[in-house]
C-alpha cells in the first residue's frame, strides 16, 4: 500500500503557485465572507488566510453576524465584484439557518469570472463542456494527487459514491474528461458492494463515517477519501475505514493529510487564475 500524501503534494504545488504570483504585475486577492460562528468553518477560513500570507496574496475577511442578512449581503458581493482590486470571492458554507439564506442565490451573485469556488451555474456549465475557467477545488485536489502519483485514469473504471453539487457531480466530469469509464452511486444505490468492488479508483465522497469497509474494495484499488467526519474533540476521520482498506488497496489517501490539504491549495491556484484573468495573462 502506497499513502497519497495530500501534505507534500499540496506543498509542491503551493511552491509553484509562489513562484508565479513572485512574477505577476498584480497581487492576487481572495476575500471570503463568513457569517456566523461555525467552528469548522473557522478552522477552514483560518487556513486560507494562512495559504494567502504564505504565497503573497492579499486576503480579505468579512467577518459578519449570523443575523446580517440576504439583502445586505448581496450589496456585499455586488461591492467586491465591483472591486477591481479582489480577483476571488468566496462565501463559506454551511450558513447558519433559520435566518432565512438562499445560498444558491448567493452563489449566482458571485461573478464568474471572480467564482474561485468554481459554484456559479456558468463555471458549471463550463466544467460540463470541458472548458474550465476554474477547476472545483477538491475533484482538482483529487486529479492533482493522481497525476503526482503517476497514477492515469485513461480507461481505467473511476467509482465515485456520492453525487453532492461540490465533490461528486463535477468528479465524475473530470475523471470523463480524462478518458475514465465513471459510476456514480448514491445513497439510493442498489448493491452498492457490487459497484464499488469493479473500482480500479473508488472515490468517497458520502460523508458517513467509515461508510466503506475492506469488503467493498477490490483487491489493488486505488482509494481516495474525501470525506472529512469531525469526531468529539479536534479528531477528523474519513469516509473509509482506512486501517482495514488499506490492507486491499494499492494507493490510498489519510483522513486528515490528504484530499483536504489538496483543496486549499487548488483554491489558491483558482485566485491564481482568477487574478491571470484580470490583467489578460492567461494562455
């Protein structure tokens, strides 16, 4: 079993985004709205603040009470997409509910060219078609470890349990477009085992604890774990149980140290693009 090191192929990429932000004429920008007192959502923000003052982005916070409302801050997007100084704007999920928030309507307000999270029905569509302006984060997280790993996806059969907007739809895309034959399984899915065992990649991205067990892998796999289940504490355990698959598979990614690591690090090539995009510097 070989371990998909999140961290260190995170850092490799980081490096190189460095590298190119050292030779821009503009400073990237990333400003994320946060509303409310979510603890996870914290530790997320937090992360990506410390990404941006790593690679010399400039990084805005906006900081705001659960209660601030739909209305005000729609004004809020529609200000900094009106800043030509921001180049990515992101809203950190989940909202707080009860306070009457429709997160699609604020995704739709984000424009696309400044949709970093690559959310907005156009960067969807483009994705869709195959021509990405931005890559999702952590499908590109997961393409990213592949490729480092030398690990093609070329008529190989990619599994991918889960079907969220976020992970499992835009998945399946890029392992298409990289010549994958995809399933995509669900919570609906009937004999699940037996389209997870025809997995030459599983990808789990359900959000249950430990949802898939040795018995559900076939022997050489290649694993790769998304899911992110905080336990009591600090603990963050994954939707595989790692100790028992690992034994089965060839590759496989920990819970924390791998995908997660991945998706901060494909954001800040997003702001990367994005800021590219603002001064016509893209190929």
């Amino acid at each position: 079993m070989n371990l998909l090191n999140g961290k260190e192929v995170s850092a490799k990429v980081l490096e190189r985004i460095a590298a190119e932000t050292r030779a821009l004429p503009v400073q990237p920008c990333l400003a994320v709205i946060i509303v409310g007192e979510d603890p996870a959502s914290r530790i997320y923000v937090n992360n990506k603040k410390k990404a941006c003052e790593q690679l010399g982005f400039r990084s805005l916070e906006h900081t705001l009470p659960a209660d601030y409302g739909q209305e005000k801050l729609l004004e809020l997007i529609a200000a900094l997409n009106a800043d030509g100084t921001v180049h990515g704007i992101l809203c950190q999920a989940p909202l707080p509910r009860n306070h009457g928030y429709d997160e699609q309507a604020l995704c739709r307000a984000i424009s696309p060219d400044k949709d970093v999270d690559a959310f907005h029905p156009v960067n969807v569509g483009k994705i869709s078609l195959g021509e990405p302006a931005f890559l999702p984060c952590t499908p590109a997280g997961v393409m990213e470890l592949l490729r480092d790993a030398g690990i093609s996806l070329e008529g190989k059969h990619v599994v991918v349990v889960g079907r969220s907007n976020i992970v499992g739809k835009p998945m399946a895309a890029l392992a298409l477009q990289a010549n994958a034959t995809v399933t995509i399984c669900h919570s609906r899915t009937k004999n699940l085992a037996e389209h997870t065992r025809r997995a030459d990649i599983l990808i789990a991205a359900v959000g249950i604890l430990h949802f898939i067990t040795a018995d559900m892998v076939k022997e050489g796999a290649v694993v790769i774990d998304v899911g992110m289940n905080r336990l009591e504490g600090k603990k963050v355990r994954g939707d595989v149980d790692f100790d028992s698959v690992a034994e089965k598979c060839s590759y496989i990614t920990p819970v924390p140290g791998g995908v997660g690591a991945m998706t901060i690090a494909m954001l800040m090539q997003n702001t990367l693009t994005a800021a590219k995009l603002a001064v016509n510097l893209t190929d």
